[in-house]
C-alpha cells in the first residue's frame, strides 16, 4: 500500500524559522549556568495581589533592570567585517512563546524594547496581545513570518544581515538577551542554543525558590559576570519588583497596539 511508504511533508513557515535560529544559534559557543534564587518575599507579595502578575513578566522586567546595572548584558559579538563587541544603549527582551499558526503550534519570538521602564502589567498584556491577538496586528510577528517566506539562500542572507550588519538593529529585531520558559510543563532546560548574547530560562517556583538557567556567548563575558547577574537578579527580585506588586496589585487593561 501507498501508506506503506510513508510520506514526505514540506517544512511549513514555523519549521522554517525555527531551522534559521538554529542555523545561527550553531555559530555562538554558549556556556551555561543555572542559580537556584530565593524569592520568598516576591511570591508572598504575588500570591496576595487581586490580580498578579506572570512569573514571565517579573522575569522579564528584572532582567531589564540588571541589564540597566550591568552593561555586559547589553553587549554582543559582531564578528563582520571584523570581530568587535557592540554595546546597546538599552535592554531589549527577546520573548519566547507558543501560540496556533495556520492549525499548527508554532514557537515565536519577539522584541520587546527596555521593559525595565514598563510596568509589569503592560508587559503581561503586551504578552499577552502576543499570544491571542490575529498575527496581522503586531509587527514583530508579520515581520517573522515574512522572513520565513522566501527561499533559503535569501533567508539565510536576510538572517546574516540582521544578525551582523548593524548593533543597533541587531538589538533591535533580536534582543539583547532572552526569557523562556517551559515550567508550565513541569520541564527544564537541557541543551542550550540562542542566537545572541544571553537568554534565561526560569523553573516553576518552590517553596520560595526558582531555579534560572542563563545561557550566554563566551566570547562577550565570562562565568564570573554572570554570576554577578544572578546576584543582583536576586536583590531586584526581592526589592524593586516586591515594591512594585505590592504597589499596583491591578492589572491593566490589554493594550492591542503594536510595540
């Protein structure tokens, strides 16, 4: 039978993309780390809000913070026309997560800019416009299903000119660094491969812990900074974003706009 023989089926746009981060994730040496945080104070603060904000969103809103106080995290590797590092002159976050496409689950990525000078509802909503809103209303996620379109020579060049061609642009469309997650899963990460200078990936909280992996390019900084990040991501967690949930427990309401 004609079944007997299985089938082939071509790559649909989200296989696409994901096959183009690979490719570009290969060239950077990632080391990894992974800091168990004590955040006992955050998750009282959280669990009494009337409407808390995601772990996602604290993720994310910390990390731009520390990005603010250490501007290693804000550096990346241009390797063309000759190796340099470039610094932003602000965080942008990367932020990972699945939503349906074309009958299909479908991983995205997309640039939110300085989230340390928003509030943690506008980046839970923005998220959240992200996941639910028709992919035609935000312009990060046009913008990733075009780049998929084209053929693969011509995707690969696009990719490298984004990638190398410009710092800024870069930091723009790529992020600074990244935030996922698959805690929702009861899973963990356990091979790393990001395409920029750093991402983070955050556990299920614990009896008052949460465990980060941090992945990050080797070529921009070493284990000892990283440590650092993972110190004063602690202090913003128990300090900065305790004062802010307890502060504005409400969530605002969705905001539809583009980024």
């Amino acid at each position: 039978m004609a079944d007997d023989r299985g089938r082939c089926i071509p790559l649909s746009l989200p296989r696409r993309w994901m096959g183009d981060t690979l490719h570009f994730s290969d060239r950077v040496p990632i080391v990894a780390a992974e800091r168990t945080f004590r955040i006992q104070a955050l998750a009282d603060a959280r669990r009494a809000a009337p409407q808390p904000p995601s772990w996602n969103a604290l993720v994310i809103k910390a990390v731009g913070i520390v990005s603010v106080r250490l501007p290693a995290l804000r550096l990346a590797y241009m390797p063309y026309p000759w190796p340099r590092l470039y610094e932003a002159p602000y965080s942008v976050a990367s932020v990972v997560f699945d939503r349906a496409f074309r009958g299909e689950p479908a991983t995205f990525m997309a640039p939110l800019s300085q989230p340390e000078k928003r509030t943690l509802a506008d980046i839970q909503s923005t998220v959240e416009a992200w996941r639910v809103d028709p992919i035609e209303n935000h312009g990060p996620l046009r913008r990733l299903v075009r780049s998929a379109r084209p053929p693969l020579p011509l995707r690969r060049l696009i990719w490298s000119i984004g990638l190398y061609a410009s710092g800024l642009e870069r930091a723009r469309h790529f992020g600074t660094f990244g935030v996922n997650s698959i805690a929702g899963l009861r899973g963990r990460m356990l091979m790393f491969k990001i395409p920029i200078t750093s991402a983070f990936y955050y556990g299920a909280v614990s009896k008052g812990t949460m465990a980060i992996q941090m992945a990050f390019d080797h070529r921009v900084f070493d284990g000892v900074t990283a440590g650092r990040v993972g110190g004063l991501l602690e202090d913003v967690f128990n300090n900065e974003l305790v004062d802010e949930v307890n502060r504005q427990p409400s969530a605002a309401p969705r905001s539809h706009a583009a980024p």
